[in-house]
C-alpha cells in the first residue's frame, strides 16, 4: 500500500467504445488504467461528447508506459485512418461481445 503523500503509478490507457442506439464508435484516453470508471462517467452523461450516444460498450483498451504515447494513440485512431482500422477490427463488435463480458470488459490488443 502506497504512504501518505506517494503516487499509487498507473498505467495510461486509451480505450474504444461503441454506441449501439447510434451505431458510433468514441475513442478516448485517461491517465489512469480504470476503463470501468471511464465507462461510468461516459454513461452518466458527464461527457458531452458521448451523452447522446448512452449506453455505451467498452469494446477495447491498450495500455501505454506514458500518457503522452496514450495520447499519440488516441490521436492517430481518430484519424481518418484510425476509425477506418476501428471499422474493420470491430465493425462486428457483436461477435467479440461474448470475449469482452467474459474478461470483465477489459480486451487488450497490441
């Protein structure tokens, strides 16, 4: 257990959702390696970006050593090149379902 005034490290993540009410996909990062509370914020509504897209699935996420090469991820998948790699990786999110509520909502792919 950490001490007082000590940082627990924690790995940084980028992560794919998936609307199925809009047929969307959202790609984020975070600082900290908590898909789960992601999820939870995403679907409460605390994220304007995806309010309009709730519920969400948590379909994917990576882990990074840094945020900064999280956040180079994050960035190259929402290129036009990135969404059409998330298309084609998970454009059938529906048969990887049964995979992502088995492992907890956590898939890793490198």
């Amino acid at each position: 257990m950490a001490e007082r005034g000590e940082e627990i490290a924690s790995m940084p993540i980028v992560y794919i959702l998936y609307s199925e009410s809009r047929n969307r996909f959202y790609t984020g990062s975070s600082r900290t390696d908590n898909p789960s509370e992601r999820l939870k914020r995403h679907d409460g509504g605390y994220v304007t970006s995806t309010k309009s897209g709730r519920p969400w699935l948590l379909i994917n996420v990576e882990f990074f050593k840094s945020y900064t090469e999280a956040r180079k991820r994050e960035l190259y998948l929402k290129t036009g090149v990135g969404r059409k790699g998330i298309k084609e990786c998970f454009g059938s999110h529906k048969s990887r379902r049964g995979t992502q509520e088995a492992e907890g909502g956590r898939l890793l792919i490198s």
